[in-house]
C-alpha cells in the first residue's frame, strides 16, 4: 500500500497497512478513513460497507432461492403431481436459464450496473413464488419456473463478477469461499424455517416466505458502493496498462482445458441435479407433513457442511492448488448416490446429505476460480461463465427428465444408480485431462 506524505507519519501508516490485511474478508477501513495517496492505487481497496453487503446480499439470496429448488417437488406431490410431471417443470425451468445463461454472461461483462441486474432477478423470483403458491396448476407453475430459471442465471455470475471487481485475482478465491460461506448459512436458515412453516402451516407458506424475504435482499444489495467495483478487473482484465478488445468468444472454445472442464461441469452437474429432488420425492411417499421436515433436515445438513468448509476450501484453492479440490468433491458424488440405494431409513438419508455439502462446496468455490484463472486477460471472465451455466444447465434440465423417467418406468434405485455411473465417469475425465490452473504470480490484488 502506498504510504505518502499523511498525518501522523509512519505510525498512521502502519495502522492503516495492518488493517488493510484481506479485503477478502472485510478487514478494512471505509474508503472515507484511509490516507489520500491510497486512493491513487490501481484497484481501489473496497470499504467495509461494499464487502458486509457481500457477505449479507449472499445469505439473504440463499434465502429467496432455497425455497423455488428443492422444496419444489415435495409441494407438487402433495398436489398429486407424478414424478414425469414435476421433472418437466422442472426441465423447463432448465430450459429457461439454457437460453438466458450465456446473454446474461456477456450482458455482465458490459453493464456496470450490475447492482440492478441482481435486484431485478430477486424481484423475479418473488413473482414466481407468488405464482406457484397460488395457482399450482401446470400451466402457472411451468411460467413460475420459467420465470425463475431465466432469471436465476443472473445471480451466480453477478455476484462473482461484483466479488471479482472489488477484491481482485489476489483475493478472489479468500472473498469467493466467504460468499459461499454466507450463502451456504442463509440456506440454512432458509431451509429450517421453511420446514417449519410447512410442518406447522402448510407448504403453500413457504413460497409466501420467499416474497418476503426479497425485502433485505434487496437492502443488502444496496450497501454495496457501485464507485467500488473496478469493470475492468470484474471481466476478467489485469489491472493497470493499455487493455485490448475482449477475445472473441469463439477463441474460447480452443483453449482444451476450458472446454475439458466445461464437460466436466456438466456432467457433474448432469448427475447431482437429480438426486435431492429424487430423494424428497421418495420421502413424501407416505408421510404427509413430516416430509417437508425430512426435506428440511436434508438442506441444512447439505447447507450446514458448505458453511464449515467454503472459507476453507477458498484458502486451500490458493495453497494446494484447483485440482485436487476439485477431484475430492467430484470422487463423493458417487458414492453418495450409491449409498442412497442401500437404505430407506429417513435418519440415514439425511446423515448421507453431509457428502452432498463437501461436493457442492468444493465446487462451488472452486469452479469459479478455476474459470477466472483460465479466462484472466480475456476481458471475459462473465461470458464464460455464462457459457458453462448453460452447458451445465442442459445437463441439469437433462437429469431431472433423465432420472424422472427412470424412476417412473423401473425404480428409484435404478434412478440413483445412474446418477452415479455419469458422476464416476465425470472424475475419471477431471483425473485425466483437466490441468492445474492456479497461477502463482497473482499481480492483480488490490490491497
């Protein structure tokens, strides 16, 4: 950090650089407080302010989103929906985010107002829960879900592009486990209290829940300084020196690792959609209320797992390296889907679901990364990420109907035996031909 010529001398000037430690984590001092010679860096240091309204605008989406996905399928079979019937609503929400995913991806890399884009999103998702809670007929919850998977594909690449603007490459793997940290904890919160509801109330309650809880969602979103996010530096650009054209997208397609991991992002992906839904299906069979509790019980404990090891795996992504994070959350999504056809014991399910919260996290936080690091200097960090969301959402849309049938025409075992062949041979492929991408030489921290 620069030191100049400020009151108070070198004193003043260590206060300030031992504050300014991991903007990552919000350990800074607001933009107002720190020395003039500061504000002349490359990347602006964000204040306090910008980066608790991260780490609140995570938790409280997690809250808005967690009640349209997984608790979906249990409220339509209570609407004596079959399972072909929940898996293509459910598809054609897939289909929705497809078209939308990669446009959106481009449109993040041009707009600076990404603040808006995301508010728009949660208010769209508001819209789609009112609808699905009072007209669940097929035809109004198909529109709800379209509206939802359209809009919904703003969110993950908003929020990394806004992460990516504030803290730079440096800090980017700390800041991206911390927003999975608070996201992973709003969807715990989430989910209790939507098992509550639909234990104590009904399930129809719980789509009310998530209009409500647009409000501080969007109150979080406005703590963040949109003075504080460097463009630049949030679509994939280093900081400082003469920038070129962003490369064609086309380009992007003859880097082999990039397309290597986008295979296996779908196919991880094409084998994970399916099993939560399935899983909530199986449980409704037979138990009325209570299986809005067991479906609750199962997020937190998947939710619960990300919170205690998101942080973590964004510091050892910078430590060990991309790879083997990543084939450790890609080796449990197997067994996982195998273990769920050893036992119809509701405890043991829910036990199995902790597998669910390493995977999701390791991927999560490390996903991200590794398309940061394989796209820097493109000036299209956003594109591609849109471009693997709809990869990955093919896959995703694909499994739901995929496994649906299965499970319709032969049984729920055979549904999760499947899962599990696609999760297997995704890991073998990550094993094989997906190299390291962590580069060493980070010159693009902003502290």
């Amino acid at each position: 950090m620069v030191g100049g010529n400020i009151a108070g001398g070198k004193r003043h000037e260590r206060f300030h650089r031992s504050r300014l430690v991991d903007p990552s984590q919000g350990t800074v001092r607001k933009i107002c407080r720190m020395p003039a010679a500061s504000l002349m860096e490359k990347a602006a240091v964000p204040s306090s302010c910008s980066l608790r309204g991260l780490d609140w605008l995570n938790f409280f989406l997690a809250d808005v989103q967690t009640g349209v996905g997984p608790f979906l399928a249990i409220y339509l079979a209570a609407y004596n929906w079959n399972e072909q019937s929940i898996g293509l609503v459910l598809t054609l929400g897939g289909i929705a985010g497809i078209i939308t995913q990669t446009p959106l991806g481009e449109l993040i890399d041009r707009l600076h107002a990404k603040r808006t884009l995301i508010g728009l999103g949660v208010l769209a998702l508001a819209m789609g829960a009112l609808i699905t809670a009072l007209f669940p007929g097929f035809w109004p919850v198909a529109f709800a879900q379209m509206l939802i998977g359209g809009t919904s594909s703003i969110f993950l690449p908003a929020i990394a592009a806004i992460s990516l603007g504030l803290v730079g490459h440096k800090w980017f793997d700390r800041r991206q486990g911390r927003n999975q940290t608070f996201n992973a904890a709003g969807n715990v919160a989430a989910a209790i209290a939507m098992g509550l509801i639909g234990y104590f109330f009904s399930n129809r309650g719980i789509f009310f829940f998530v209009a409500v809880f647009a409000a501080p969602t969007i109150a979080s979103l406005l703590l963040i300084r949109p003075g504080e996010i460097n463009h630049e530096l949030a679509r994939g650009y280093k900081p400082g020196g003469k920038q070129e054209k962003p490369v064609r997208a086309r380009e992007l397609l003859r880097d082999k690792p990039l397309v290597i991991f986008l295979i296996c992002a779908v196919m991880f992906h094409f084998a994970n959609a399916a099993i939560l839904p399935l899983l909530g299906e199986m449980l409704a069979k037979g138990q009325g209320r209570s299986s809005m509790m067991f479906m609750s019980a199962c997020v937190v404990t998947t939710q619960f797992t990300i919170t205690l090891i998101a942080a973590q795996v964004g510091r050892l992504a910078g430590s060990w390296g991309r790879k083997p994070l990543l084939l450790t959350g890609f080796a449990v999504l197997p067994v996982r889907a195998v273990l769920y056809t050893l036992t119809n014991s509701p405890a043991l399910l829910i036990a199995i679901q902790v597998l669910d919260g390493v995977a999701a996290g390791i991927f999560g936080v490390v996903s991200v990364l590794v398309i940061a690091d394989l796209t820097r200097g493109t000036g299209r960090f956003n594109l591609t990420q849109g471009a693997i969301a709809t990869a990955v959402a093919i896959g995703a849309a694909l499994s739901q109907l995929a496994a649906g049938t299965i499970v319709h025409q032969v049984s729920y075992r055979a549904g999760f035996l499947f899962c599990a062949a696609i999760a297997a041979a995704a890991f073998v492929i990550l094993l094989l031909f997906v190299p390291e991408t962590n580069s060493k030489d980070d010159d693009s921290g902003t502290a």
